[in-house]
C-alpha cells in the first residue's frame, strides 16, 4: 500500500506550494489514473511518492516504508516512467545488462513479450539515443514493466506515441495489470486510458476531489449521451457533443454505462461539494 500523510511540496523560490496538506491511500494493485489540471501536482506527486523530490512536511509509505529514505529494497520495488526521458548512449542489449540486475524480478521473457506488443526488435542495430521519442517511450516502458516491480508510477506516457502506439499502450498495460502490481498514471490524454482504469484519483493542490474505484463511480453516476433538453436540465453536468449533449447524471439504479472521463473531470472540477456529497453516501 501507498499512504500519503499530510504532504507539503514547495518548490525552491516559489511561495505556494505545489501540493499542500495532501493525505491519500492507494491500496496495492490496480491501474490508478491520476488527473488534474496543469500545475496541481501530478508530476510532483508521482516524484514524492518515488522519494525523488523531499516533501517540506508530511510522507510518503510504501508498506510501512518512508520512500524518502531511497532504501535498495524500496528502490527496487518502485518504477518509474517520466514524461520526457534522456537514455544513454548505449545499445538496449547493453541497456539492459546494465540496469536489470538492480530489479530482481526482471524477466526477459516479460521484456520480448513488452517490445513484440510495440513492435521493437530488441537486437536493433543502433544506440538508444538515436531513437525518436515515441521509440524511447516503448524501450523505456517495456523494460519497466518487464522489471515486475509492485509499483510502476507513469507521468504521461502516451505523450509522443503515434495512432497504432497508443493502441499498443492499451494492450501492454492490460496484458501487465495484476492484483499484485499498483500501476499509477498521470495524464490529460483521459481517452487514451479510460478503459483500463480500476480506479480514478482527481486532485487538486490541496483536495483530493474524486478517490473512488470504476465500479463505483459506475454505481453512483451515469454517463449519456441526449438531445433531450429536459434530462440535460436535470444533470450534474452537461456539455455540448457531436449530435446532442453529454451528461453525468445522478444513477439511480436504472444506468449502466461507461464512464466518461473527460466529463467526470468537468464535474469534479466545477462541483466538487456535490461529488463528494454523492461518494459520500453509503
């Protein structure tokens, strides 16, 4: 389990603080995604919960574990995928001779079977550095995931993927997802991971606006597509779409959709007394 207490992050020269006060729980296992909007925290969350970044108050836990303390078994238990990555000037053979011995439950069957999905052939010719960035982000994930650490903390990983490697994305976290590995994903591409989600964490600097699993957000709201004006009225959002109106809607049982993130985002962001008044209710 991951357990944030009472997390302040200001970064140097700033006077307000990127996260302030924050307190969560991510039980282990599970595809988490982690959404808000541009400078609330996502990144700086996902370093803080690394023991990348060192937090002017509170901390992070994994297993009862300070992560700030970078302890080698904590080290290797977590993972993590930045948006913008710099390799070495190394071949991915050598790449992986280097760095898989600090993962001991790396596995090269996991490896082939990561890069087959994104089409990489691992006996490629050339070095690391010459690959564009959407190469380097298929390298890059499928030696993460082929590691089998607990925790893989992803900061927008679908950023410089083209059409067909986006659909591959879907596919390796799918095929990766277990009940025993927490995979946390920090993005504003919603559509690109809104299918594989179990569970959906909403942020802002200090509130955590929506902490609720896709099944019960599913319970809770319904998610439509109308051009009836008078079920729009009624909604807790609406807005316009493609041949009529996209609502959330209170669901009182009669509902079964798929959630719409983008929405779901509006709603938080908008209302978020009404939303935590509906997760509230037992």
């Amino acid at each position: 389990m991951i357990k944030i207490e009472n997390l302040t992050f200001v970064y140097p020269g700033r006077n307000k603080a990127t996260i302030d006060g924050m307190s969560l729980e991510l039980p282990s296992g599970g595809v988490y995604g982690l959404l808000g909007r541009n400078g609330v925290g996502k990144s700086t969350l996902l370093y803080l919960i690394s023991g990348l970044l060192t937090p002017a108050s509170g901390r992070v836990c994994l297993d009862g574990t300070d992560t700030r303390l970078r302890r080698p078994e904590t080290l290797a238990d977590m993972f993590v995928v930045p948006e913008e990555l710099t390799l070495p000037d190394l071949s991915l053979k050598a790449f992986v001779k280097v760095n898989a011995p600090f993962y001991p439950n790396f596995s090269h069957d996991d490896l082939m079977r990561h890069l087959a999905t994104f089409e990489i052939d691992y006996a490629m010719p050339y070095k690391l550095t010459s690959l564009s960035m959407g190469q380097r982000k298929k390298v890059f994930m499928s030696f993460a995931l082929a590691c089998n650490t607990p925790v893989v903390l992803m900061d927008e990983p679908t950023n410089g993927l083209d059409i067909p490697g986006k659909l591959a994305f879907r596919r390796f976290i799918a095929s990766s997802a277990d009940e025993g590995r927490t995979i946390v994903i920090s993005t504003h591409q919603v559509r690109d991971i809104e299918t594989l989600l179990d569970h959906v964490l909403i942020i802002d600097n200090e509130r955590v606006l929506l902490d609720a699993s896709t099944a019960e957000i599913g319970r809770r709201l319904a998610f439509v597509h109308t051009s009836d004006p008078a079920v729009a009225a009624g909604a807790l959002y609406a807005q316009p779409a493609v041949g009529g109106i996209s609502a959330v809607l209170r669901n009182d049982g009669s509902y079964d959709t798929e959630i719409n993130l983008e929405s779901l985002f509006e709603l938080a962001s908008q209302q978020p007394g009404e939303l935590a008044e509906i997760f509230a209710r037992s």
